[in-house]
C-alpha cells in the first residue's frame, strides 16, 4: 500500500520562533458590562459569553460563534464584508513581521499600487479577465455624473501593475524586477459568503516578478510556496499537502500553479491554503514586457526576448484554516507561535479575610512575573481586574484562544510555583516560580509541536488511497480526500466531479446527510508522489476513462 504521509510536507519541530515574534503592547482586558448575558450578538443572536453550538453538530454556525464571541470579527452592514478586530489581526501583522524578513532575503521589495484599474486594460488578457469577469465590481458614476467608462476595483493586480513593468524593464541589466504588497481586494461573489474563507474583500499580499529566464521564474515559484508551507505548519501548526495544480483549476492566465493544501477533518473538506503561478510569457506579450537578449558576454544583441513573470499570495483565508483545524467547543484554539497573547496571568485565591498587605505582595509578584515573561519576548497579559470571579476569567480565556493561563495566589506565592492551564488540552499542572521564563517557553513550544502533531494524524488519517471507484465516492461522503491514479485530462475530471456528487452516489450507498452535495474536484498534484506512475500500466480511476494514470492526484470536496 503506497504510503499517504509521504505526500504531506515536513515540518522543522526544532525551529524556534519566539525570537523573532514582535512584543506587542500589553493590554489590560476589556471587562463586558455585567448585563452581558441579556444581549445578543448581531451575527448569531446568541449569549455573548460561551459557544451556543457544536463544532460536530452545526460547524457553519460553530464558526460563526467563535469568530464573534473571540472578538475576531465583527460583521459589516454590506453583506460579505467583514469588520476584523485586532484579535485576528495582530496574526496577520505578526506572519508579516516574518514573510517580510523572508522577502528581504530574496531580494523582493514591498510597493503599493492603485486600487482602480481601467476598463480597457482589465480586458487585455482575455483568459485573465475571464476568470475574474463574474466577480469584478464595477464603479460606473461619480456623484451625479456618469463616468465615460467603467472602472473595475481591483479583483487581482496584474493588469494594474504590468503596463508600469514594461516602463521600467528597459534592459537585461534592470531584471530580475521582484516586488509585493499588502492590499485588499474584491470580488463580488454571491455565493455563501464565509468571514476569511469567502469574502468580498479581502486582504493579502501579492507578489509580482518579471525573470530574465524560465528556469530563474521556475525556483522562484518553489522557494515561495516553500515559505508559505512553513507559514502553515510552523506558525499555525496546519498540515498541509504541496503541489501543483490541474489544467481545470490553474490560474488563469497562468503556465502553471502551485498550491498548499489543507484539510478541515470537521467538516471533510480542503481548502486551498496559498497558491503561486508561473506566469510564463503570457503577460509579459500582451503587455510587451522585454529586453534585449544577451549575448554570452553579457552584451545585448539585436534580438529581444519577452521576459518570464511570476505573481504569488496568501491571504486572511490562513486565520480562518487556523480557527477551523484547531477550535474547540469551548472557542478559539490558538497556536504559541501566532496567538497576539501567548500567556495569561490570573491572580487567584484573594478572599475577603485576604488582607491589603497579603494583596499588594501577590500583585507585586504577579507583575515581576509579567516583566520577565516580557523580557524573554513572551507577548503576556495580567488580568487583575475584579469585577468577575477566577473562573470566569479562565472560560473567557479559553475562548479567546489564549494557549497558556498561569494562575498565581498566595499558596502559589508561599511554595514557589504556578499552576498552569494549556489551552490545547485543558491539562492542568505547575511550574516553578523561579525557573518560571525557561519553562514557559518550554511549554509553549511543546504547546505549538503538540497541536501540529495532533492535526497532522487527523490529516494522515482522512487522505486514503483509491484505486478502484466503487470506492471513490463512498470515501469521499464519509469525510476523506482522496489520493487517486489519475490521467491528468481536463474531461476526465470533469467527469469525476460529475460523477461524486451526491445525486449520482451508488444507490444504497452509507452517506452523511451533513456531507456536501458537491463533486470532489482535483486539489493538486502532490509534489511528492507515493509511488511512480509514469511508464507503469496503471489506469487512470475515473470510470470508463482508456487512459493510463500519469500521477497520483488529490481528490475531494472543497471550499
């Protein structure tokens, strides 16, 4: 039996973050008003405090509560637009910190380009604008004034940036051009809207490259989807399947794409994580983007050559992955590594009889402790607020994500120690107070390597190999992605997504009536196969297809 964890990329366990995590500033918790109960959430209608529904049971409205109640988003008043708080935010602000200090070493630098894009220039690349056309939102009228022609919110940035490139670009010698920016884009889909998975707008970086050579365009390609492969595993512990795409699921406009790969074992779902396109020449024709081509020696000759371009993202949509893979019933399951607050500190165990004295010496060494978590660079919080109980305190912290709570009181104090709570698995132990900066970092790195080995056995678990389709369709309504002999035509899988549906699912065939009714649609080609294919006599597994399998190809419902 071919071996499915070949297929998922490795994660570097020993790679230490906390050195390079910004310190962001402390804040003291904002204390709900203690009529909190009585109200409603605009999204949900339900309590503000606690998970009214079952990640198991009810996973669309599940999502929806832990994103509001976590105090991630909030909704907007344009449908499909979302309101993100700096509890979601602060993640993207700490994965750029990093992403930046990786372009840096690739010598890519961070510009910024309009928002508008004409009409006429949108339209030059016709499989491009195709791709796009259902979803562009237009704006037709200033004012009272009608404009002369439309003018398209950028739905992607090619066509905006490209013209300026073949300004530029004058020589050889002016290449590689290599740039990237964070922006927020649009597209107007109407169709189940979802906060980060599927949004009208939203934000990303994108990068955008013009390459003297193919072969120059191509390692770019995978030096970037490398990078964003270890933005999931090692930052957000999500295992994730590289690969690259079908011809059907390409970028448009695009030789060829990479992607990354995840799963949501909830729901039996993938997702596609980050995706980065080799251009090829497409563009760089239409918008006569090129150079003259040199000689040997470096000098020019007559003849010119269009140059090799590449463009590349990841977006908002990791926070959602993140919060689907690892959230619980009770809330947010937050990652050491990402999570804005690493560590609370709750002072416990003052009673009445506690006297002022016995207080301020709790309190004394409840802020030297936050100021030695701080000087390690751990992003800590205390909470001494008192107007709820300890345990309420623990519950709004566990929803909120926050990996470990430390609690700290006068039996603490006299025999030198913490009681400690992980978040990932509700274990309780305790620390010593003196050795108490070595060991939370400790912990909150077994904390990051313990939540990406659990969602990496629940991944391995859920991809099964197929050979034969009687078992294809049964394997994908019972929640799994599927690693199939596959042909590589665009017909054949077309016929293959026909064909899983669950309208045409075998009759008498065990479902999950909460299962998609859509087909299973090719997620990627892995990059690391679980066996030779090529030159073998292996069929491909689509029913009546002639044809012999080229490569083994991940198949399954997807969002």
């Amino acid at each position: 039996m071919a071996n499915t964890c070949d297929v998922i990329g490795d994660h570097d366990s020993s790679w230490h973050v906390f050195t390079i995590s910004p310190t962001l500033p402390i804040q003291v918790p904002e204390q709900p008003s203690k009529n909190t109960k009585k109200k409603k959430s605009k999204g949900g209608g339900t309590p503000l405090i606690g998970i009214g529904a079952s990640e198991e049971d009810d996973f669309s409205t599940w999502y929806q509560q832990v994103l509001l109640k976590s105090e991630m988003i909030d909704y907007y008043d344009i449908s499909g637009c979302y309101i993100l708080r700096p509890g979601s935010w602060e993640i993207w602000e700490i994965l750029q910190v990093w992403f930046n200090k990786q372009l840096r070493k690739m010598k890519i630098r961070n510009c910024s380009f309009p928002l508008f894009v004409n009409e006429k220039v949108l339209s030059k690349e016709e499989n491009h604008v195709e791709g796009f056309s259902a979803e562009v939102a237009w704006v037709t009228q200033s004012g009272k004034t009608k404009l002369d022609s439309k003018i398209a919110i950028r739905p992607t940035s090619e066509t905006i940036i490209y013209p300026y490139l073949a300004n530029w670009i004058r020589s050889h010698r002016d290449l590689p051009v290599k740039l990237n920016q964070y922006n927020s884009v649009v597209r107007w889909e109407f169709r189940n809207p979802q906060p980060f998975l599927r949004s009208r707008e939203f934000y990303w970086q994108e990068g955008h490259t013009a390459h003297l050579t193919k072969a120059g365009a191509d390692q770019e390609v995978l030096e970037i989807l490398d990078i964003y492969t270890t933005i999931y595993q090692d930052f957000l512990a999500v295992p994730v399947i590289p690969g690259r795409k079908s011809e059907n699921e390409a970028f448009a406009g695009a030789d060829y794409t990479t992607s990354v790969e995840a799963f949501i074992p909830s729901t039996g779902r993938a997702i596609q994580g980050a995706t980065s396109h080799a251009l090829g020449q497409n563009f760089s024709k239409i918008f006569n983007i090129s150079v003259e081509n040199p000689q040997k020696d470096g000098s020019p000759n007559s003849s010119r050559v269009f140059v090799w371009q590449n463009s590349w993202a990841y977006s908002t949509r990791v926070i959602g992955v993140m919060v689907m893979v690892h959230g619980d019933d009770k809330g947010l399951v937050l990652p050491p590594r990402v999570a804005p607050t690493q560590v609370i500190i709750i002072p416990v165990g003052i009673t009445a009889s506690t006297s002022d004295d016995e207080k301020q010496s709790l309190y004394n060494n409840v802020f030297q402790l936050e100021k030695a978590l701080l000087d390690a660079e751990i992003r800590v919080e205390t909470d001494i607020a008192t107007e709820y109980s300890p345990g309420w305190k623990f519950n709004h912290y566990e929803l909120k994500g926050i990996p470990l709570r430390l609690e700290f009181g006068p039996k603490e104090l006299k025999d030198g120690f913490l009681s400690t709570s992980r978040r990932d698995t509700l274990e309780k132990g305790r620390i010593s107070l003196t050795d108490a900066t070595s060991e939370v970092l400790a912990l909150l790195e077994t904390i990051q390597s313990d939540m990406y080995a659990r969602a990496l056995e629940k991944f391995r678990n859920n991809v099964k190999v197929i050979t034969d389709w009687e078992r294809f369709t049964p394997a994908i309504n019972n929640k799994h992605v599927c690693l199939i002999p596959f042909c590589l035509r665009p017909d054949c899988e077309d016929q293959i997504k026909k064909m899983s549906e669950r309208s045409s699912a075998l009759e008498g065939e065990q479902q999950d009536a909460r299962a998609p009714s859509m087909g299973a649609k090719s997620l990627c080609i892995p990059f690391k196969q679980v066996a030779e294919l090529e030159g073998t006599n292996t069929p491909c597994l689509a029913k009546g297809c002639e044809n012999m399998a080229a490569k083994w190809t991940l198949f399954g419902r997807s969002y």
